[in-house]
C-alpha cells in the first residue's frame, strides 16, 4: 500500500509542478520577448506581471462556449481535453532525479515517443469536428507535420538508446554519469542527434518556425479558430506542457539527466530543462515561418538522411 501512495504522491507532485511551471512559463515568455523587442510586457496585474496567468485563466473561465451549429459537438469537446492529456501523459516517464520519477518502466523511451506521436491526433479531431475549412485545413498540416518529423525524432532518440544500452530513461542517465554525456562523447554522434531531436521536437510541438498548422497570416487560429474560453486554452497548455516535456527528455537522453560537476541531484535537470526551455522561445521569436513544402523538404532530404546515418554511427561505435 505504502508503494502505492508513494507513486500517487510523486505523481500528483509532478503533475502539479508542470502545470504551475507551465503556467508561469507564459509570463516569462511575455517578458523575454518584450525584452527582445524592446518592450515592457505584462506591468499591471501582481509585481512586474507576475499574476497575469491567474488574470488569464480568470478571463478564459468567463468565456461563453460556442460550439458551431454544424460541428461534430462531441469530437469537437473531446479534442482539446485530448491534447492535453496526451502531452501530460508524457512526463510520466521522465526521470528528474534517481528517485522522483512518475513511472520506471523498462520501455521509457518508446512510450515518450509514442505518446508524442499521439498528440496529433486530438488536434486533427478538432480540425475535423470544427466544419472548417481553415481548421481542417490546419489539422491536415499538423498531420502531415508530425508524420514526418516524427521520422528523424525516432531516428535521433535511438542513438542515446544504443549508446546507453537501454529504453528506460534513468538507466540511460545512469549510463551517462558513469562515462559522459552523449552530448559531448562521441561528440560526432551526440551533438547532431541532439539538434535533430531538437528541431523535430519543435516540428511536434507546433512552434515557430515550424508552426504551419496555425499560420494565422494563412489559416487565422488553425484547427482553434472556432474555438472559444477554456477549449482554446487547453489547447495551449497541451503545447506548452509539451514543450516542456520535450526539453525535460532532451535533458535526460543527452546532458546528463540529474548529473552535474557537484553536487548531482534534481536542481540540475529543473536548470538544463528551463535552459531549452527558453531556447524555444529564442528560436520561436528570432526566426521566420517556414512554408509548407520547405519543412517538407527539409525533413525528408535533410533531416531523414542525417538521422539514418547518426543511427548506424552509433551501432558501429558500440560493436566497434
């Protein structure tokens, strides 16, 4: 009983930690990009902004409900509570230290990615159910996207894999603590994998310059046009919790996990995630969109290609 109570425990204190670091994280990144663009972001609500996610999440929960007379209503409800929970569903098997891990099973690796592959499905429901031509036509991309960047993710992902001799997350970190970061050793291998699974992730999770599914200049809002309050919210939260998902498992498979110079333990992979963290959101405001067959070329003439081969470099380094 006693194990029980303590995975419940560990898993409500991670999820509560996500949602609120998820939360603030739309403060900051308000903030970091007022400081790019020479601005002063939110000022108003609480000291230097600090409450405007609570302000935001009060204005969202008085927003009427509107449902499109012609939409599929019960895709169309179910679709954002989907996304969501997809992208939550993913930390469970994250490791942030030896011991504060929602689920330690042997085939970690595959569920990430798994149910990373999963999320696009709720946002091509919404795309379907909304009787929409610009959301379907958003969900459509969003599809297209995710098959193929989903490719290279895989591809780069198995080489912390076969370097680390497992799936399970931790022992993959483990690996890593008793020689080196798969980042820096072999460098040729780690480095690139690392940027691959970087840029794919961006690709999954929708974000510039990789966010054709919701070009508003093209699609106004994507598959959440006709969405209205807490709907579109969760779909934002699904994106952002994915994002921060994804940085924490780019921190677990190649810096280290929980290892650093002194002192290891949970305050180094908090600090390596909320590093990538806030790399997105560099990337997402330093670089211009990406046109529907330049992604496409660039995954399957570049990425793909690259990706294969990091894959058979990382097998002969092991056998070799």
């Amino acid at each position: 009983m006693s194990v029980v109570v303590t995975a419940l425990v560990t898993s409500l204190s991670i999820l509560t930690a996500i949602l609120t670091v998820t939360a603030w994280a739309i403060w900051f990144e308000r903030k970091f990009v007022a400081r790019m663009q020479s601005r002063l972001g939110p000022t108003m609500v609480g000291p230097s902004g600090l409450l405007q996610p609570l302000a935001d999440l009060v204005k969202l929960l008085q927003k009427e409900d509107i449902v499109p007379e012609a939409a599929d209503r019960r895709l169309f409800d179910l679709a954002p509570k989907l996304a969501a929970l997809c992208a939550l569903g993913a930390a469970a098997v994250v490791p942030f230290s030896a011991s504060i891990v929602g689920a330690k099973i042997d085939l970690g690796v595959l569920y990430l990615l798994a149910i990373g592959a999963v999320t696009v499905l709720p946002v091509f429901m919404a795309g379907w159910a909304s009787n929409n031509k610009f959301a379907l036509l958003g969900g459509m991309r969003a599809l297209a996207q995710s098959l193929s960047y989903e490719v290279p993710l895989v591809l780069s992902a198995m080489v912390p894999v076969i370097l680390g001799g497992s799936m399970d997350v931790s022992k993959i970190v483990e690996s890593q603590i008793a020689t080196q970061w798969f980042i820096i050793g072999p460098v040729w291998l780690g480095l690139p994998a690392f940027c691959l699974f970087m840029l794919a992730m961006l690709a999954e999770s929708n974000r510039i310059p990789f966010d054709i599914p919701e070009a508003e200049s093209e699609l106004v809002s994507g598959v959440t046009t006709e969405y209205t309050g807490m709907k579109f919210a969760l779909f934002y939260l699904g994106e952002y919790v994915h994002t921060f998902v994804a940085s924490a498992a780019a921190s677990a498979l190649f810096l280290g996990g929980w290892d650093g110079p002194f002192a290891p333990g949970m305050h180094w992979m908090v600090l390596k995630t909320f590093a990538l963290f806030g790399f997105v959101y560099w990337v997402r405001w330093s670089l211009l969109r990406f046109r529907s067959d330049q992604l496409m070329r660039i995954c399957w003439y570049w990425l793909v290609p690259v990706s294969v081969a990091l894959l058979l470099g990382a097998g002969a380094w092991v056998v070799l």
